[in-house]
C-alpha cells in the first residue's frame, strides 16, 4: 500500500527482552496493542474524515495482521486510496487516520512493556 510505520525500541528495552522477558507477555502486549491500534484507527476515520471523504470502505478495510511468532503486530488499511486521504493530494486536504492512531499508541506500549520487564 506504500504506508509502513515500524516502531524500533531502544537498545536497552531489545537488551531486556532478550535476557529472560517472559515472551508470552511480551506476546500477548503485542496482540492487545495491535487490536487497540485497530479499534483506534477504525474510530479515526470516523473523527478525521470531516470533508466528505468515504470512511466505510476504508474502515472496513483496516486489519490486524501478527506475524514473527508474535513478536509483530501490522495494523494498517488496504485500501489502495488510503494513502491519499492520510497525506492529501494537491487537489484533496490531508485527513491523517494512521498516524494519530499510531501516536496515541506508542505510549501505551511502551508502558505495557516496561511492567512485563520490571
């Protein structure tokens, strides 16, 4: 689709999870991070698209997709427009949905993966 966001942690948080982090936490962080960044960027559309852009299909098309054993959750749309109405066009304003999603996401997280390695 041509969106791709990666979230790469510090080397002090990679250090930890490597040392004995229990992984099945570490998994099921991911999983609930991934469906809440989804949930988020389902509701987005419906906050952000203000000027008459469709949200239904784009919504609809928003999934979850978890991948390296667990370690990986994707989130994004599939609709081959989507990166149009997330960063506008010279004829269209920009209505970000993924980025506000990811942003409001990333501290939380963060957070759940700092209790795990506490």
């Amino acid at each position: 689709m041509g969106i791709n966001v990666r979230l790469v942690g510090a080397l002090e948080l990679q250090v930890k999870l490597k040392k004995g982090t229990n992984l099945n936490a570490v998994r099921t962080i991911v999983h609930k991070n991934g469906d809440e960044l989804n949930r988020n960027m389902k509701a987005q559309t419906h906050e952000a698209f203000v000027k008459g852009y469709s949200h239904g299909e784009t919504a609809r098309s928003i999934n979850t997709i978890i991948a390296d054993g667990g370690l990986t959750a994707k989130v994004g749309p599939t609709t081959n427009y989507s990166k149009y109405v997330e960063y506008g066009t010279r004829k269209m304003e920009a209505e970000p949905f993924i980025k506000p999603s990811f942003d409001k996401q990333v501290p939380k997280f963060i957070h759940d993966l700092e209790r795990v390695m506490d």
